[in-house]
C-alpha cells in the first residue's frame, strides 16, 4: 500500500496491482508458494512483512509457514538489497592499513549501517572477511570490481561510477 | 501434423541445405556467453554485413572446450570445419580473412577440425584425434556445440523425437525392459539402476502420476546437466516422455535450479517449439498419448538436489528431506507415485531407446554401462566437459584428456562426485570409474563434476572448503547433519589455524562415522566423506598441521613463515614496497628481512620479487 | 488444501498395539528379532513401536505418536543386520526377518555422539532449569553417561521471549525436534510457529521471527505440553518448585463437553500451577480452559492476561473466562 500525496488515503500502488495479479495467477495452484515469492520479490525488490502477510492470506496459507519457506531459500531477501553490492575488506592486511576507516567514510557517505542500503537502493554495504587482494589493502569490491589502495578521498569518485 | 516422418524429411532437406552454406558458428552456452561470446557475436555480424559477405551466422551450445572460449567455428561446404578457441572481438577480422575469404584456415586460432568426409587440413588436429577428444565418445553431448539448441529442426533433423516416435508404438513394459538392458543407472549420483526405478513406477497403483527431472545441479565444480539443457533441451524432454510413456505419467516437472537463467530460458523454448508441432501435449503424434512438462525454477538451496527435499520445494515448502521409505515412486509428488531422474539419465533415453539397449551396454563396465559425462576443473591444462565410456581410469582423464597438472606441477587428488564425493590420490589413478570403484575407494561418482588438485593444494583446506559449503547448505532437520558437520568445519578451522590438538583427528574420524550412518538424508550422510578421505589418504598432512604446526602445502596462512633468502635477495625494495604492514625492512642493496611479529602472511611480497627470493616455509 | 483438525492417536503408537492386533486380526504380521527377543507386530508397525511393546525401551526425542513420521532427531538409531546406515526406528517399519540391536556398541556411540552435539549447542543450564527432572535431554545423557558438551564452538545466542504473559519460550535450550511445530500446524487456524532459517542457524519461530505475543499465538500450550526440553515452560509455575518437590493430578476441563486434560500441579499438597496434559477428542486445548481451571483449583492464581490492541493486559477473571455478558444479566 501506498499513501497517496494529496488525500493521505491508502491506494494501491503499481506494485501492489501487479501482485495482485500475480495471486490471481497462482490461487489455487497447488505448490505456487516458491513461484509467488519469485514474483513478488521480482516486483519489489526484496520481500516485506505486508507482502508476506498479503501472499500468505491469499493463498491461504499460515503466515508461520510462509517465513518459514522464505528463510530456508538463499534467493529470498527480507530488506531490499542495493544495485550495487558494496562488500568492505576487514581482513588483517585491509584492517591494518586503514580498511575500518574506510568502511566509516562509506557509513558516512551513504549513510547506512553494516548490511545497508541506501533508501534510493543505489547501494548495499556489507564487510567481508578477506577477499584475497591483501597486496592492494585497503581495498573494497563494488559487484565484481575490486579497488583497491584506497584513500577515503578517492571513494566518492569510485561510488559514482555506480548508478 | 501427426505424422513424424513426413515431417522429417521437410526438415532433414532443410538442414542439409543449412550444413551446405558456408557458416559462422559461436559457441553461446553459459560459459561462451560469459567470456564475450556475445560480443563475438556481434564483432562477426558486422565483420560479415560490413564485408557483405554470403555466410550463415548461428550459434550453439558449448561444445566442452571451456579452455578454449569463446570459441567459433568456421565451416565451408566440402571442407572440414574448423573450431577455433580463444576468439575474441579483436580476433575476428583476421578469422574471416584468412578462412572465410582466403578460403585457409587459421592454423594458429585452430583447436580442432571436424572433418566429416572432407579432406583434413594439415596442421589442425582431427576432432577424434586431438587429444581431448581422443579418449571421449560423444553420445549424450553429441550435440552439445553442434546444432542449434533453440531449433527444433535441428534436433528433429539428427534423430530427435524418433524415440518417442518409436516409443508409443512399443509395449510399456517393452520400453522399461529396454533400459534394464542399458544397464542405465542413475546419473544424478545415486546410481540406481533407472529400468528398475521405472519399472516400481510402473507397478504403483495410483491414478495419477508424475514424472520429475532433477536439474538442481549444486555441487561446486560441476556442470554437466547445464551443458546438456543448454545444448540438447529436447534430449531431456523426449526423455522425461519416453518414461512418461512407459510408466503411465501425463506431467512432467522439471526442477531447475534458478542460477541457471539460460537453460530455463532454452527450455521454455523447446517446449513452446514441441508443442507447436504436436510433440508434446496432448495426443502426442495422434497416438492419444498426452504429455506436458512444465519448468519449476530453485530458489537456492543445495539440499533441493535430494530427491525428496526437491520435492517438497516442488510443493512449495521448506526444502527439508522427507524420511524414506516410503520412496517417490510410490508416494512422490503430491503423494503420487514420481519417477525421478536427473537431466543426464533422461537425455540418455532417446538415444537407448533408438540404438537398443545392448549398444549402450556394450560401453562401459560389468556393473556400470554406457557413457558419463564429466567436469573438469582445477589445476588442469584443458577444464571443460567430457563424456567418457565407464571404466576409464582416472589416470587417463587427467593425463590424456584434461592434458595433465597446469604449468607441470605434480598431481596430488582429485575430488569426485563434489561435497558429498572424496578425495582420491596419485595411487588412485588407475583406479576405473565406475560407481561401485569409485565408492570402495570412499568417494563417489556423484553428478560427475572432478577438480583437480596438485602439490600446491593444502587436503586439509580443501576438506575445510567442502565442509564449509555442505555445512552452510545443511537444511537444519536432522541432529548429525545440522550439529555435526558445523562441529568437523570448526575442528578443521582450528586445525588450518595451527590450535588443532591430538584428540582432533580421532574425534574427527568419530563424529565423521556417526554423521555418516545416523544422518537423515544422502546430503547429510555424505557429508563427511571429504574429511574421511582426506583423513584416509593424507593423514600425514593434518598431523603435520597439528603436530608441527606447519601446513606442507604452504597454504594455511597462520601455519606459514615468509622468509627472504639471503644468498638472493638484491635489496631492489620491490617487496618492502609491496608489503601493505611495514613488515619488510632492508637498506637498499642490502639483504632485506621480514619482521615475524609484524607479518600478517597475505603473500603480497612473493609475486614481487623477480628472483624468487621470497619463500613460504 | 491444507489438513484437517484431526486428533487420532496412531494405531501404531505402543499403547494401541494390542487393541489392534484384536481388533485388525485380518491385518497380516511381522515377526523380526530385537535384541534376540523375537516380536511379532501387524504389519506396518514401526520397529521403535515394535520394541516399545515388547518392553525394549528406545528413546526418542522428535516421535510424537499424534504426528508420526518425522525422523529428525535421530537419536532412536538402531542397527538392523543388513542395513547400509543406523535407520531412525521411528519411521522404519517392521519386517520380516529383520534382526534389529538397540542398545549395540555402535548404537549407544552414536546416541552419545547426538547428546553431545545437542549439548554443545545448548546453554547446559541444568542447575536452575524448570524442566530439570523431567528433561528428556537430561535423561538421556543421565542413561548414556554423557558429563557434558564434547565439542566446542559456536552456540546459539538468541534473547529469551518473554513476551507472551503464559509462555516463557527459550530457544537456546531447543533441540529443534519440531513437536511444538507440528501440534501447533496441527490446528489449521493456528500453525502459528514454523522452522525459519535453515542448517546451524535453524529455529523454531512465529512468523517474521518476532516474540510471541506478536503473533498470532493464542496462548493455548499445545506447544509446551510436547517441549521434550526446557525452551518452552510455563511462566506461571516458573520459580514455584523443582518438578521432585510437585506432585501432579490430572484433571478433565469441564468448559466444554470434549473434556481436555490438564496437571494441576501441587506442592506441599497446594496447587501452584495447571498445566496442559492432552487436548480432548477433536479440540486443540484452549488457553480459556486452562485459565477456567487455574482459578478454580489454584488459591493463588496470576492476574489473567488477554491481548488487546496487539499487546497483553490484566483483565478480570469474568473477561478473561468470556463471563462478562453472563455476569451482567446476573446481577
């Protein structure tokens, strides 16, 4: 649900007509718990509790079991996750050189948490243990890029060549 | 359009005039796709248009040489074809002109020729003569990087949907007689005789019931059943309708595994194009057969492979395993009574039912028929996909097939059959794969992914890495699996970390057993036996790792001392430079030294050193 | 379409074995071999309930005779001669011919093995434990001499929930047999607690793993009334006596005509507490009946509390019992 600007009514929004949508698809198909998750989190971008609760009456089944089978897949997010996977390096050789300062610039910069993301889903921050590039600590990997020897001045140049 | 034979004909003249043009062909599975195929397909477009050049430009699926993509292969009316590894964008241009316009095959870009009945070039290997294939039948993959796997014609036109065809007009039980003669076992892993699976099937009374592919392939190192989907997606249809068929079912599921975008994609098509034609669907070839199959696509879980936990996800559920007896093929799929194979096993179907059962026993060994495709990865010269007859030992797909250790180093095991498998040694190699060997020596032929490893490799971190994977894919039901092996990956951490202590290899072993034999599930029971085998065949490793605290290998990091050899060092500072904790001090043109304390052993400094006078000890 | 409400004991569960050998005398028999005791059960019988009957004691930790089927915990193993790995007894049926050993050197290895997986993923608080006397965990350890956790690592850390007024659930002393979940799924408008999350990080929880008063929990005890361990106790008992100190006495709810049975629970020949024993032939067990019984057997009843507005408040007993409009029309 969405609130609308003017009135302050709840409306549906785009998103919710198309899940809508796809629970007509799938009521009463039997099984179709996996596939509306798939759907839902393809038109939301991750999973959130009202959507859950929404599937989970709709297709009849305990809200219990619908957690349940969102928490055993890999695929399935609760918090919307990023465009752009930010992962942190805090092994010895990242931490050592400075890798903490660096995850507080990103804190500060983008302004979230450890396992972040920005409101505009730009960016997810996450810290990884090593990710073997210790000869160019402190180093960062945006997606599949690594970048390393970094200094806090060089990171927002970095962050935006990612949209 | 019931009338296959009809329809063939049209079809075969088609194709025959497509193999008579002059073409392009690019090789776009996963693998081809993600070292550019795309883009090589897009260089060769415009080379082509640009050039105004009358050549076809197609694609196919990965013809096995993943050492060599993005690979294109050129084929001239009345000359062999030619497959040339390793081309990219910029290759492009002097491919075309040397052997589409100059008419001569680029010698140095070739990897193999195909030569048909044409004439061989001279200076290209012969696709049957050239090592990697010498040693390989191409049954199952014979189509993999030949045809067109989003054309149906194609397929039709090289045998496809003759088996079903052949198939309705046979007696059911005749069919299941069939495979029992193949001796086809189950490909997924398991092993189980298929005619015998088929045939319990068969007898479930049940009103309805269901047929069930397994294309949840997980393990780390494995991509058979990716490289059949994606090259030959209506083997395994015809397959999952040929058992459909016999054993009575009407619907059919296809289990994907979600990472596998493109094989869902080309399957969707395939059945879109079988439909269309009156292949699948109802009154399949006006026999009053009906078949459909429908795709489920994973949602990431590597339990999923387990039969019954895939079908539980199937249903919609937790993917957690459910207790056997009873098994699917008396309660399955919503209780029915399900035949459940994985992609290989069905993609050997239509070939068993139109060659005859005795030609595919007549490859492999006593208790192990036929063909088996395999992965291989590691620290090989050639990694890519093969399909071997059963019985070839492990030696001769390393040294003949995957052209030996890379960069000449010696060969120390090779893992079977994924986390689940184990690790097998030199003295191991002459040792025949056939599922029965293969588990006497305490691996297992799993889905047939084989990673190579050589002296660099610690056993010790390689049994950590599986069990950090099976430990973290664990779906938490049973105690041994869910409490036992996060216990074997903490004893082995402790290990590779230099605190393991003497009581660890016995309590290893201990708890290694009791998971085996008390777990649930196949994932959970065979979850141990990367740390028994490597515990059974490099012992000398973990007790060299806990009681010298030294890691032979050189890589556990916390087990490692970075040393400077006096008698080579320079002084030039390249490593003092490199190294990223100030751990390296040394006036220039001195000998310079690591400070132990300081050390953090990341490596940085070894591969600076242009005289290799920095050395792990 | 989900199950049914069904509250049928299992024909296989030990205590119907004979009623049903009269009763389904056309149903054919099996006769196997238990620690050289040879038993002959109907066919279909599992070998824990065949050696059950036969008085061979197996434990069991996830075997609930109401749900059968689950095969998780593992700790009923058994060796059956022929047999590639030890099967869980629970879920294997009797055949003919079958020899099977429970308490074999393999057997009674693997079962400590099990105890001490458990409790190295357990807070082993036994000292101040409400369930300590009667914790099937503590008894099995006590039967197979297990001193403690061998293996040390990682242990579960998650905050003990305390926000349901009735139930005091702690799932760092959970062994994840899932009784609580599948009597609680048993009763289609409940199925309030699931596993979520799944391998080493796997727990019983409400949806969205919230405590359990935000969920839609009606307090009615199914789940504690199967805890084999001490992650789901009552709150009322909690602090009142060590399970030697009480006896019980069960009693039937006389709310409605089903007639569910409930302990009261008594020291020093005063009851302190009433706790749910079974549910009645077709009712789930009601926190209504529970309650009705506290107040009329315990002198010293907690303050019943009801959920309004999402969160749980002192109520009167007349509100609590669903009194009120009763009460009004007998003034």
């Amino acid at each position: 649900m969405a609130v609308c600007k003017c009135t302050g009514e709840q409306v549906e929004s785009p998103q919710d007509v198309q899940l809508n949508e796809l629970l007509d698809h799938y009521r009463g198909y039997a099984g179709g718990l996996i596939p509306v998750l798939q759907g839902a989190q393809e038109i939301y971008g991750y999973l959130p509790a009202e959507v859950l609760e929404t599937i989970s009456q709709e297709l009849k089944l305990p809200f219990s079991e619908v957690f349940g089978v969102v928490t055993f897949y890999a695929q399935f997010h609760l918090k919307p996750r990023g465009r752009n996977i930010i992962r942190v390096c805090l092994g010895t050789a990242c931490h050592v050189l400075g890798g903490s300062k660096i995850f507080q610039a990103l804190k500060d910069e983008l302004g979230v948490e450890n396992g972040g993301t920005t409101e505009d889903l730009r960016f997810t921050l996450e810290s990884v243990a090593c990710i073997g590039a210790c000869g160019l600590a402190p180093c960062i990997m945006i997606n599949d890029d690594t970048h390393g020897r970094l200094v806090t001045s060089a990171l927002k140049n970095i962050l935006e060549q990612y949209k | 359009m019931s009338n296959l034979k009809e329809m063939r004909s049209g079809i075969e003249e088609q194709y025959k005039a497509k193999l008579n043009r002059p073409r392009i062909v690019v090789g776009l599975g996963t693998c081809g796709i993600a070292a550019g195929g795309n883009k090589v397909m897009k260089a060769i477009k415009d080379e082509v248009a640009n050039r105004k050049l009358d050549v076809d430009v197609d694609f196919t699926s990965c013809i096995g040489m993943c050492f060599a993509e993005p690979a294109v292969e050129i084929a001239l009316p009345g000359t062999p074809s030619v497959v040339y590894g390793g081309i990219y964008p910029d290759k492009v241009a002097q491919l075309i002109e040397g052997h589409v316009i100059g008419k001569k095959p680029v010698t140095e870009l070739a990897a193999i020729q195909i030569t048909g009945d044409a004439t061989p070039f001279d200076g290209i290997p012969v696709m049957e003569k050239s090592g990697y294939y010498a040693k390989q039948v191409r049954s199952v993959t014979s189509r993999l990087g030949r045809t067109n796997p989003e054309s149906i014609g194609d397929y039709i036109a090289t045998g496809g949907y003759a088996a079903i065809d052949k198939a309705i007009s046979m007696d059911r039980l005749d069919i299941i007689n069939e495979i029992k003669k193949s001796g086809l076992r189950g490909r997924g892993g398991g092993g189980f005789p298929t005619g015998n699976k088929w045939q319990f099937v068969h007898d479930a009374v049940g009103d309805k019931k269901y047929i069930v592919c397994n294309a949840d392939e997980g393990d780390p190192g494995a991509f058979m059943d990716r490289s059949v989907l994606e090259g030959d997606p209506h083997a395994v249809l015809e397959g999952m309708m040929v058992a459909g068929y016999s054993i009575g079912a009407d619907e059919g599921v296809i289990y994907c595994r979600a990472e596998y975008p493109l094989a869902i994609k080309r399957l969707n098509l395939a059945i879109e194009e079988a439909e269309k034609m009156g292949l699948m669907g109802d009154n399949i070839l006006g026999s009053g057969f009906n078949f459909t199959v429908r795709i489920k696509a994973g949602a990431g879980a590597f339990v999923c492979g387990e039969e019954t936990a895939l079908l539980n996800s199937i249903e919609g559920q937790r993917g957690m395993p459910r207790v056997r007896p009873p098994f699917p093929a008396h309660k399955g799929l919503w209780q029915k009574p399900t035949c459940l194979n994985n992609v290989e096993t069905f993609a050997n179907i239509p070939f068993i039912i139109r060659n005859g059962g005795e030609w595919y026993a007549s490859m492999g060994t006593e208790k192990s028929k036929g063909s088996k495709v395999f992965c291989l990865t590691g620290k090989i010269n050639n990694t890519g996909l093969c399909e071997v007859p059963m019985g070839i030992t492990m030696g001769e797909i390393l040294n003949d097939i995957a052209g030996g250790i890379l960069g000449g180093k010696k060969f120390k095991a090779v893992q079977s059959g994924g986390p689940s498998g184990g690790c097998l040694p030199t003295e191991q190699l002459g040792l025949p794969i056939d599922y029965d060997s293969l588990i006497s020596a305490g691996a297992m032929m799993g889905s047939g992914g084989l990673v190579f490893m050589d002296e660099t490799t610690c056993m010790v971190d390689v049994a950590k890495f599986f069990l950090n994977f099976t430990q973290l894919e664990s779906c938490g039901k049973c105690t041994p699996c869910r409490e036992g092996t996060k216990r074997l990956l903490e004893t082995l951490i402790r290990i590779t970390e230099g605190a393991g202590t003497a009581e660890d290899i016995p309590n290893l072993e201990r708890l290694a057993k009791v998971i085996k034999s008390s777990a649930l599930c196949a994932l959970g029971q065979t979850a141990p036996n990367p740390v028994l085998t490597t515990l059974r065949y490099f012992r000398d490793e973990y007790e060299a790792h806990i009681n010298d605290k030294k890691c032979p290998a050189g890589v556990c990091p916390e087990l490692l001392t970075f040393v400077i050899l006096k008698d080579k060092c320079v002084g030039c500072g390249l490593c003092l430079k490199a190294c990223p904790v100030s751990a390296i001090a040394g006036e220039k043109k001195e000998v310079h030294k690591i400070d132990g304390a300081k050390c953090i052993k990341c490596g940085a400094c070894v591969p600076t050193c242009k005289l290799n006078a920095i050395i792990k000890a | 379409m989900r199950k049914l409400c069904k509250f049928v004991p299992s024909v296989f569960s030990h205590q119907t074995i004979t009623l049903t050998l009269k009763e389904e005398i056309q149903l054919s028999t099996v006769t196997l071999t238990i620690n050289g005791q040879e038993v002959t059960v109907p066919a279909g019988t599992t070998v824990l309930d065949a050696a059950l009957g036969a008085g061979i004691f197996i434990p069991t930790f996830c075997h609930d005779p109401n749900f059968p089927g689950y095969g998780g915990c593992r700790i009923c193993v058994v060796e059956i001669k022929g047999a590639r790995n030890m099967p869980a007894s629970c879920v294997t049926a009797a055949a003919n011919g079958m020899v099977v050993e429970t308490e074999s050197p393999a057997v009674v290895e693997t079962r400590k093995t099990i105890l001490e997986l458990m409790l190295a993923n357990h807070p082993v608080d036994c000292l101040t434990c409400e369930k300590s006397g009667e914790c099937k965990l503590q008894d099995f350890c006590f039967r197979y001499d297990v001193k403690g956790p061998k293996f040390v690592g990682e242990k579960k850390d998650q905050p003990l929930d305390t926000s349901n007024p009735y139930i005091t659930r702690d799932t760092n002393k959970c062994i994840l047999c899932g009784r609580c979940v599948r009597s609680c799924n048993d009763v289609e408008d409940r199925s309030v607690i699931n596993f979520a999350y799944r391998g080493f990080k796997t727990k019983v929880a409400p949806a969205m793993d919230s405590g359990l008063a935000e969920s839609a929990c009606v307090s009615c005890s199914r789940c504690v009334a199967v805890c084999p361990v001490g992650a789901l106790t009552y709150t009322s008992t909690a602090g009142k006596g060590r399970v030697w100190e009480v006896e019980k006495e069960q009693v039937t709810c006389g709310w409605c005509e089903s007639g569910c049975l409930f302990d009261l629970v008594k020291k020093d020949g005063k009851v302190i507490g009433v706790v749910a024993k079974a549910s009645g032939e077709g009712r789930p067990l009601c926190l209504k009946g529970r309650l009705g019984m506290e107040l009329r057997y315990n002198d010293q009843p907690l303050k019943p509390m009801l959920k309004k507005d999402d969160e749980y408040v002192e109520v009167s007993w007349t509100e609590a019992l669903g009194l009120d409009d009763i009460m009004e029309k007998l003034k």
